[in-house]
C-alpha cells in the first residue's frame, strides 16, 4: 500500500517540480534540462511526507504539492552537491550517472544552487487561506535552518572532516549527530512544515519524523552492507572501504534492524493524536525499514 | 561622501550579517568561520541599494539592513562558487584567497550553499508592520529568481559556456544577456526588494538599477584592462587572456566611458519621483563609474 501512495504521490510532485522548472532556450535550456535530470526520480519519501501532513493540518492539496515540491528540490540539490569529486565523488545516483558526470562538474554546481533557489520559490508559491500570517517566514525560515550550520550543510561537513581525521572518541554520538544534522533535519522538516504553515502544534509530527529519520539512515546502512548497486541505484560498500562509522557497524546488524523497527513503533505511536487520518503515515513508517532501495 | 555612506552602511550589514551565521564549535565552528570569511569585505553595493530603497519605501531601518544581509549573502555565496576551480578557478577575491584556496573545495561548495539558505533566512526574519501581506512571498519569489536559470545561475551558464564555445554572432547581444542574469539580476532586486515588501511600485527603482548594473558591468571591464590586481582585489587581464567579449572590447575604452556616464545619467533621471530623498542612490550611481575597485 504505502508503495502505491509513494507512486501517486511522486507523480504529483514530479508534475509540480517539472512546472517550477522554467522553459528555457539554447544553453540555458541545457541547464533546465539538467534541474529535469537531478529532480527526477528518487522515493519521494519527502514529498509524501509533506503532502500526508499538509491534509493533516487542514491545507490544501496544492500547498501539500506545493510544498513536496520544496522539499523534493531541496534533496535533489543536496545529493547533487554531495555526488560532486570534491565531496562524496559518487558516479551512481538513482540508477543513473550523477548529474555532474552526465552534464560536467560546473553544471553540477549550479543546478544544486539553482534547485535550492527553486525549493524557496516552491513555498513563496503557496497561496492557501489557510497559511496563518507569519507562517510563510516561519517556514522560509525553517528550510533556511536545514540548508545551513546546524542541518544539511553542517552534517556533511561532519560526515567529510570524520573521514579524514581520527576516529572519534564517542562513534555512536558522532554519528548520530551526522544523521540528525545530514538527513534527519529535511525529514523532520517536510513532516512539520505544514504544522509551521497552518500554526498548529508540530511536536507529534517531529516525534515521528524524528524516529523515521534515524531508522531510515539505519535501513540505509543496512543497504550499504546487503544491498546490490543494481537494486540499490548507486554504489554499496562505500562506508566499509572508507572507514566510515555506521550503525550497523558499531550494533552488528541484528541490534540495528530491531532499533529500526522500535524506531517504527516510537514514530507510529507519535501519531496517536491524529487517530486513523495518519495511517499512511504509519504505513509509510513501516515500509523505511523494510524498503530495498 | 558615497564612500562614507558606503562605508557606514557597510558596518551595519557585516553586523547583521555576523549575527546571522550561527555560533559553533569544533568542525561546525570552522564552517562558520569560513562563512564569516566569505561575507567579509566588499563595496558592499547590493546592501547599500537594499538599505537607501528601504528608507526610500518607509521601512524600518532594520528591515532594510536584513535585506541588505540577504543580498550580500547571496552575492557572497556567487562569488565563492564562481570561483570554485570547476567554474572560474580563481585564486584572488578581495584581495584575500578566495574560500576554497583557503580552506578548501569542499568548504567551497559548502559555504556558498549555507550562505545561500541564510539570504533566504534573513528574509524570513524580517519583522515590519510596514511589509504588506504577500510582500514576502514577492520577496522571496523574487530573491529565488535571481537565483536560477533566468538569474545568476543561468548568467554563470552562458558565461562558462561562451569561454567554450565559438564566439556568437552578435558579441554584444550576448555579453549584454549575461550581464542582465549573471549581475544585474541581482543589483535589480537589491533596488527594488523594498518595493515588493511595501507593496509601491518599483518602477522607478529598477530602471535605475538596471542602468547602474550595466554601468557596474562596464566599469568592471575598463578596470579589468586598467587595474592591477593589488587595486582591484582580484586577478585582472583575466577577460583577454580567456578570449571573452567585453563591453571594452567590442566599444573601445573611449566609447564604453561615455556609455557608462550615460548610463549614470540614466539611473539618476529615474529616480526623479523620490526627489531629494533618493540623493544618496544618485552619488552611489556616480560613484559606480568612477571606483578604482
């Protein structure tokens, strides 16, 4: 089931993505094309997150749209950048070249910048009665924050510097403070933006973001170790060879598969308040642990 | 006397730009500091336009110098990407090593994305009874845009690619596209930013940023045939020895002078409407084609 509410959702959200993106001409058409290739494709796990809770707090669906659309753009530019050589140097994303290999290096950089730029767009595009005066500068605001020192950018920075310098004295705490900065910060985000946009109490929606954040980068982990590039769509293996922590490393595989699926149940049952009107999102906290890419 | 209003106006906006990069330690603390190299220094143009408008437009002063930050930030997240080695790969800007020579690539690219979320941030921190519903939406939309195919991003592309490809047919239809995305985009919203917040017509506004941003595009190019670098702050010369179009090159020196001056002209006919008020924008137009750096 969550698989099917994935894929319908996906495809909304690719429908709005490809609309955000502008029609252009000769060169600069190249470089529209190439946004076309980083946005597309991928789980689209943000983008139903967002999309479930803005019905939840009683917004639109074209602002739920609206805002997968910004968050879906936001993680596209973010893997586009962490794929570059002087970063991650991955050549496999999605089953397909990374984009700085199938357009160039430069272009790899500026499609990141320009997908970042689309995602603020994205939420200054909402136009729904139901936004409550300041929550278009909280939610602004709110992305800000993940793009910045303390989320994404301050994550992979983390994760970049503990490749290079010693092992760190406390590896669990590192890394979780990687993933809790690296991904958790978008996924906590595309769960409480619609809270942030309607003013309604985020805390249930952060609670569970905040547990399938952490079992999804578990469940990444286990998929590094078990997974085939072929079905994963990029390269596995990678932290092994280079020496990367991991929470299947420090717990042994057993111990992080049963914290992935507590993680489940501590994110299911964050939902209570909102009774069954949550269930994809329960189902969609049940499929992180058990998905195969 | 521009140079003193600059200056001062320059004082406000490294402030405000200061408290904006959050406080960290360890590896995050080094992120920061290289944020807070990236922002250093500067004419600090962009924000001296963004404050002048808004006093211009009846917003508070610390609105106007939140705008300020926001366009000196994004500024400063251009530069440090154009000058990344898969761009421009320059080694000098400010007359300092420019952020990825000083502590990196990656930190390059890092600091450029962070810088350009917190544009967005200040933006979203601004707190006005004199911004009209919707201002920030329109202000943020509008700041996105510069930011993309039809904005700096694209501008950068066409640069990139015309340093590739063969010399186009009409030199200075294309060097004049360039300039209107890659720089003048950005001179355009940091005049009329203010307007979009108050909800006035910008009108006036970006018809003189639109002559002063050509005029700043043509005085660049004499000082880059003119200038050392130890004046200028970065390396000159480089537009010869790269074989690209200038405004001097397909003018003549004499001839891109006089059309700078005109354009000077230009701006300061625009702003007719503000009367006195707007004096200090008429000596910033002037001071645009006289600056040695």
């Amino acid at each position: 089931m969550p698989e099917a509410t994935l894929a319908a959702h996906g495809a909304r959200v690719q429908a709005r993505l490809t609309a955000l993106i502008p029609g252009a001409e000769g060169e600069l058409g190249r470089l529209a094309e190439a946004m076309a290739y980083a946005v597309d494709g991928g789980k689209r796990v943000r983008g139903a997150l967002a999309i479930e809770t803005a019905a939840l707090c009683g917004l639109s669906q074209e602002t739920g749209e609206m805002v997968a659309a910004a968050v879906e753009a936001f993680h596209a530019y973010s893997l586009v950048h962490d794929d570059l050589p002087a970063m991650d140097d991955d050549d496999l994303r999605r089953g397909r070249p990374t984009v700085h290999k199938a357009y160039g290096e430069d272009m790899g950089i500026l499609v990141g910048d320009a997908l970042q730029a689309l995602s603020f767009e994205a939420l200054a595009r909402i136009d729904d009665p139901a936004v409550v005066p300041g929550g278009l500068a909280r939610a602004v605001a709110g992305l800000a924050g993940v793009g910045g020192v303390n989320g994404m950018v301050g994550g992979q920075w983390l994760d970049l510097a503990a490749e290079r310098g010693p092992r760190p004295a406390d590896p669990m705490a590192h890394i979780t403070q990687i993933q809790r900065l690296k991904t958790g910060a978008l996924i906590r985000y595309s769960a409480s933006v619609a809270a942030m946009l309607s003013g309604r109490d985020a805390a249930p929606l952060t609670g569970y973001a905040d547990a399938i954040g952490l079992a999804f980068q578990i469940r990444d982990d286990l998929l590094d170790v078990e997974g085939s590039p072929e079905e994963v769509g990029k390269a596995t293996g990678k932290d092994a060879g280079r020496g990367k922590a991991t929470f299947v490393e420090l717990l042994g595989p057993e111990a992080a598969r049963a914290k992935a699926e507590a993680l489940v149940e501590e994110a299911v049952e964050a939902l209570a308040p909102f009774g069954e009107e949550a269930d994809v999102l329960r189902a969609l906290a049940r499929f992180i642990v058990t998905r195969r890419n």
